[in-house]
C-alpha cells in the first residue's frame, strides 16, 4: 500500500470509521500522529483536510512548501532530549524547522482555528498511526501575541500550561482534556510538543484556536471645543422686554414712600386763600363798629 494511502485510511479511522482498526493495523504505515481537534495547522492543510485545505492559508502554504502535506503525521525531530528552545528556531516552531513543512511557519491571522473559551476545559484529540508513549507539553501564544509576526519561543509561556502524559490511546486517537488560563482574548496558537518515551523523536504541532474578544465600555460623548457642553436643542423659554407687574418701579431720591394712590384731600392753596381770608376780617370790624355805635347813642 503507497505511504499517502496508509495516511489517508489512519487518519479515517481515527476520525470516522474506529470499527476499521483492526484492517488499518493489519497494514503498514509510516509515521506516527499529530493533533486533530483542535485541528493543527498540518492536518488541516493535508489532502484529508476537507474544506479548509481549500483555505486562503493552506493554498499559501502548500505554494511555500511546494508539494502537499501528505505525510501530515510525521513532524518529527529526532534525538531533541528536550532541549526544544536550542533546537527548533525561533519562526520555524510550527514546522519543527524540517523544510519539508515550511509553509506551516507563514505569519498570518486567516489559519483554520478552533473556537475555544478562556479557562474551560479543552478536549484534545491527538491521532496516532502508530502507537507510543510519552508525555504532551502543551504552550499557549501569551497575552498580546501578534499572529501577523513569525511564531517565537518568546512569543510562548516558559512552562507549560498542561502536561499529560500516557493518555489512553483509543481507536486510534489519545484523548485527554487540558484547562486552558484564563487571560487569553482573540487569536492564538496552542503549541503542541509530544516527547516519547519509547523512541528518541519529538513531535510538534501548531494548532491555531480563537478565544472571544474583550468586551470594550462605551466611550463617554466628547465635549465641544473649548470644554463647554453642546448646546440643547430643548426650546428656551422666550423672554418679554416689559417689566413683571410684581416688579415696582424705582423712586426718585428724596420722594415720599406714601402710595400714590391715596386720596385725602388737600386743603385749598393758591392766591385766592388770602383774599378770603381778608374779607372776613373786615365784615366783622365793621359789624363790631356798627354796634359801638348804636349802644353811645341809646345814652
């Protein structure tokens, strides 16, 4: 059976048809496992990644690498004794530094990605086409990770996050579940290294996973310029150019506080008040005379 044939019906048993793993063991096949949930970056892009090998990342990809990702489960390093950060450069974590995969390595924020949730718990499918034990060291892009740069050691925590080792390996696939930390928003990449325990070689995979955006406040509106508030478009109350009735008018200096509406009369003035005055005077002296006058006479 061709080495692309025996991948191809590994990776259907893994993911469709386990009741086929007794004929799938019975054949040969020639490499070993990469991660299929989250899906890595290699098998999405292999001949079996269905719709998203037809991606605008993995058509990049494959043009980089010049030939299909055929042999999508056999990302390994040999004899790396987990000395990973003096092995693997930094921008070529995603292929292992093997060029045979260097279109994984392309700096970009359009690979097929895993939906996931900050501080739940992950389940990890990880297919294997032939058996092995060892441990699973999983990473995860720290806070503020730009996917637009090449992937560093730097751009990773400097322990892992998890680490599983010997998970069962049931029809054809090590299942297990990792919590992922709490702090992560948008784009990142989980790193996944699998160090064996019965071979010298080391696997690597970069499985690209999107957690929900943060939740931005709403900004406050922005005064005018100069500091002061927008005008209001309320209508402003219109104002009358003649005085309230309530208000009084002002007084003159040196006018009586007396209400100008009261009505006492004034005794009379002007000059006919002498001129009677005067009149009087004289009928009773002539009256006073006349009597005098009489009475002398009478004696």
């Amino acid at each position: 059976m061709p080495r692309t044939t025996a991948h191809r019906t590994a990776l259907a048993v893994a993911l469709v048809a386990p009741l086929l793993l007794p004929l799938w063991a019975a054949g040969p096949a020639g490499a070993h496992g990469a991660p299929t949930d989250p899906v890595s970056r290699v098998v999405a892009c292999s001949p079996e990644g269905g719709d998203r090998a037809g991606s605008a990342a993995c058509r990049a990809a494959v043009a980089a690498n010049g030939a299909p990702f055929a042999a999508w489960d056999n990302l390994r390093v040999a004899d790396v004794a987990g000395r990973d950060r003096q092995r693997i450069p930094d921008g070529r974590l995603c292929s292992g530094g093997l060029p045979a995969y260097r279109g994984l390595d392309l700096a970009r924020a359009d690979w097929p990605a895993t939906r996931v949730a900050p501080g739940a718990a992950l389940p990890v499918t990880y297919v294997s086409t032939i058996p092995h034990t060892g441990t699973f060291h999983m990473y995860l892009t720290e806070p503020g990770y730009d996917p637009a740069k090449p992937l560093t050691w730097a751009d990773l925590s400097g322990e892992p996050f998890a680490e599983v080792t010997d998970p069962a390996l049931t029809d054809g696939a090590h299942r297990f579940r990792v919590t992922l930390p709490p702090d992560r928003t948008g784009r990142h990449v989980l790193y996944t290294v699998w160090r064996n325990s019965s071979t010298p070689d080391t696997y690597y995979a970069c499985s690209d996973v999107v957690f929900p955006e943060e939740e931005k406040a709403a900004e406050p509106a922005e005064p005018a310029q100069g500091g002061t508030a927008e005008p209001s478009s309320a209508p402003r109350p219109r104002t009358s150019s003649t005085p309230a009735a309530s208000t009084p008018a002002p007084r003159a200096a040196g006018t009586s506080a007396a209400p100008a509406a009261h009505t006492t009369a004034a005794p009379p003035s002007g000059p006919s008040a002498p001129l009677l005055a005067g009149g009087a005077a004289a009928v009773l002296v002539l009256t006073g005379g006349a009597a005098l006058a009489l009475r002398l006479r009478r004696r």
